[in-house]
C-alpha cells in the first residue's frame, strides 16, 4: 500500500463540472454478512462505455485534480489551556500533558474519508478519481463511519496505533488574557499536579490512572478487528458497501451521477439506502428527517422490531439502534449567528455524530469546536487508493493526525446533523437532550423539531423520508401540515 502521510493543510475547495455521461443501470445484491465487502452477483461485465470526447474531458479534469489536492502547507493549529474543547460528546482542558494526549487520540482515532486517485473505473465512466466533486460524499461517509464505530465499539474507544504517529500537528497556547475568576490559577503544560496535592493522594492517582488506561488499551486492541472491518466496508472497489462506487449507484435515484455536486441532504438520504440494503441494517437503521421535524412514532415504528411481521432471531434485541440525519439550513445567504449557541450545544452532546456541511463549495465534516471556532476533518486531500482487500492493509491514511479550526461565521448554513441511539431508552433521552440544545437559540425557531406520533398524522403519507427528499427550510411546529407545499431544497449553498 502506498500510503501518504496525513500532514496538516489547509485546502481550496472546487465543485466539478457536470460530466455528460450515460449510466446504466445496475442490478444487483449486497451480501448477506457486513464482514464481506463484495458481492459475486453484481455484474460488471456489460457496462456502457462514455464516448471519446467524455473520456479526454474526464481524464485532463481527474490530471488536474490530482495535482491541485495531492500537495500540502505544512501548518499548526493553535488551541488554548483556558477554553475547553469538544469533540463529539468528550470535553478536553489542555493544561496538562494527560489531557493533551486524551485530545490527541480522540481527535486521530476519528476516522478520515479523502479524495482517493486511481481506484477501479466507476461503471459507465471514465472516473478512476473523486478530486473535485466527491467531498460531499467523503464526508458523508466520515459521519457514517463514526456511527458504525460508536455502534460497534466502546464509547470512548481509541485507536491503539495512534500513539505510533509522532506528526501530530498543532500547539497549545496561554493566551494574554484569559478570562477567569480572580485568584484561580492557570496550571502549567509540565505541571499537571496542583502544588497542595498531597504526595500520596497524587501517587494513587497517578496508580489508577495509569491501571485504566491499561485496560482501555488491552479492549481497544481486541476491538481492533471491528475497527479494521469497517474501513473494508468504505473502501474505494466496486462492490464496498459504503464506498463512493457503491454511494454514486445510488445517487441516480435522485438524479446525480459520477462527476456532479452532491448536497448534504441528497448524502443524508444515500446514506439511508446504503446502510438498508446491507445486513448491518438489521440492527440498525437511518432515518432521515422531514421538513426539518423528525416524527417520534416513524423512528419507533422504523426500530421497534416487535412490530415486525418476519421472524426475527430471538437473541438480538427487540429495538434497532438508529442513526438520525437531520438536514437543516441555519440562514439564509449566510450562517444565521443566532444558531452558533445551538451548533455548539448539539456538538457537546454524547448522542451528536457530527456535523456534514462545511463553508461555501467545500464540504467539511464538523465534529467539535473550541471558543469561536469549529473543530473540522477536511476531505480535500487527495491520497492513492488503498487496497482493502488485503489481509493486513495500512490504516494509517484513513486517520488524521492535523486538526483543524475555522471560525462559525465562515459555516455554511446548509448542513446535514447526524445523531446515534443505541437503545429505546437512549432514544428517548436524546430527545430530551436534544431539545434542550434547540431551545438555547436565539431565534423564535428552533433549527428542527421532535413531533409525537408519524409523519402519515400529518397528511405526509406519502411523503416519507423513505421515499423522497426533505426541504432544507426551517418549518414552525405549527406549519408541518402545511410542509408538503413547499418547495425542496436540498443544494450546497453557494454565496
């Protein structure tokens, strides 16, 4: 495998040309175990080829991004001691070496989708490349990814190899001035013991500490396997359950092909076929909100498996675990800054999966924020295609180890928010946590909504998020009868 090192950046996005190409139509089947990544009844021997000039055109295009994302600037990041900083539920203080590190891991044990060059031709194209117009894709898959690791693995689990990366990029800083109480010391980076800390009590501290971040380390290394089964499932071949061959079929159901710009909600909604047509849908499933309200009794009746009239096997449990996607646009031309309190609050949250939006024609997948600014992995990068059917294929280009920030006003307001609950009861509580992070906004409207009962109770019978494609606009919780009126809008906005 040649791998690239992951090395800080920071990229110009660009949105690709419409290709003119005819795609056929495929047929065909997943497997029946989410540990094969391919299915021998696809067939991929008729395929309709694009004509010359699609060919030429797709080639000097796929040249040139290849070049434009395959280099990098070498940069750092500057986070302070005084903020704390978030990361999808987990909160970091860096004053001291151990919290750095907890920061470190979790930010480089999140999984990273970028642009990759020279995977297998995509059916009925010439593409052997997504530089230019898949990053909406990767970040997508970024979203799905970590909610297949918060399904499949523990909570907190870490990546155990992150440790053996040493191009960790960035610093931390004290800043000038930082706001704080009066008499309250700031700890320094080399003093993580505050200075009346008796001996002893610190010795036994340090003890225990040092015994559970033994055993993490013992049951993330077991839970290795899964980790590495899940990057199978993204890989870029024909048959990847979730990688962009795959996620390109399945947009032309909603009218895009290799080559297009793809919207958050147009992902959000690939995404929900993707994992449906796959047997890790047996366990869990994606819905996807409407008209910015997400019907409690729909995702009941999607996940409450007793419901069902097909026998199911007795040992599984009886409630789904469920991804919720919810589309949303937070302004108009530009990020209504009445919302940042609310992003904010959703991101703190354990149940929030992150963020897939970015700033104008340059998808990012946002997945904390510290002070002002959002804590983001950037697909932008172009890297050689890895080849996952091999035993033991380097993992090291699927994490990042450069974070990245950007200021909220720079957001854009179309965005696509991803949320996991494992169990009824813990989706239930997100519910109640989440409505508690939508009533901090500032504006008379939340960003969405929770509505008991299902979509049909309001005269959407046919319009499921199963089967069509949510509006992007923010709705009243009084006007959702009314929804089925408004016009769809599901682009990346450009200003």
């Amino acid at each position: 495998m040649n791998s690239v090192s992951p090395s800080a950046a920071q990229y110009v996005g660009g949105v690709m040309q419409d290709e003119l190409v005819d795609m056929r139509t495929q047929q065909g089947t997943f497997v029946s175990r989410p540990s094969q990544i391919l299915d021998p009844t696809r067939d991929t021997d008729t395929v309709e080829e694009p004509d010359e000039v699609d060919k030429l055109k797709s080639k000097f295009i796929s040249a040139w991004n290849n070049v434009k994302y395959g280099w990098t600037i070498k940069t750092k990041t500057s986070f302070n001691k005084v903020s704390p900083v978030y990361i999808l539920g987990q909160s970091f203080l860096l004053n001291n070496e151990d919290e750095v590190e907890r920061f470190r891991l979790a930010f480089v044990s999140r999984i990273w989708m970028t642009y990759r060059k020279d995977f297998p031709q995509i059916e009925g194209t010439s593409w052997t490349t997504d530089c230019g117009w898949g990053c909406m894709l990767r970040s997508g898959q970024m979203l799905l990814a970590q909610g297949l690791l918060v399904h499949l693995m523990p909570r907190d689990w870490a990546w155990p190899d992150a440790n053996q990366l040493t191009d960790v990029d960035f610093e931390v800083f004290r800043p000038r001035s930082p706001v704080r109480a009066v008499g309250i010391p700031i700890p320094s980076f080399a003093s993580p013991r505050m200075p009346n800390t008796p001996e002893k009590s610190f010795a036994s501290d340090t003890t225990a500490r040092m015994q559970k971040k033994k055993t993490e380390c013992t049951r993330d290394k077991q839970a290795e396997p899964i980790h590495h089964n899940v990057l199978t499932w993204f890989g870029d071949q024909p048959r990847a359950l979730f990688g962009v061959h795959e996620l390109v079929e399945i947009g032309k159901c909603s009218g895009k092909k290799a080559g297009d710009w793809y919207g958050p909600s147009i992902v959000a909604h690939i995404l929900r076929k993707a994992v449906a047509k796959t047997s890790v849908g047996h366990n869990l499933a994606v819905y996807v909100a409407q008209d910015c309200t997400v019907y409690k009794g729909d995702v009941t009746h999607m996940c409450d498996m007793s419901r069902s009239q097909t026998a199911y096997d007795p040992s599984n449990h009886s409630w789904k675990s469920v991804i919720i996607l919810v589309p949303v646009r937070l302004g108009g031309e530009a990020l209504n800054p009445s919302y940042i309190e609310c992003v904010k609050n959703i991101l703190k949250l354990e149940c929030c999966i992150g963020i897939i939006g970015g700033k104008p024609k340059h998808s990012l997948y946002f997945i904390g924020f510290q002070d002002e600014q959002l804590l983001y992995l950037d697909p932008h990068y172009c890297q050689p295609v890895v080849d996952v059917t091999q035993l033991n294929f380097s993992l090291e280009s699927f994490h990042c180890t450069s974070p990245k920030k950007m200021p909220f006003s720079r957001m854009d307001p179309s965005c696509t928010i991803g949320f996991y609950a494992k169990t009824k009861k813990d989706f239930e509580s997100l519910c109640s946590a989440v409505c508690v992070a939508l009533s901090s906004s500032k504006e008379k409207y939340p960003i969405f909504t929770f509505v008991d009962g299902e979509s049909q109770d309001y005269g959407l019978e046919g319009h499921s998020s199963n089967y069509t494609l949510p509006t992007a606009h923010i709705l009243p919780p009084r006007t959702v009868e009314n929804s089925n009126n408004r016009r769809h809008s599901d682009e990346f906005v450009f200003l």
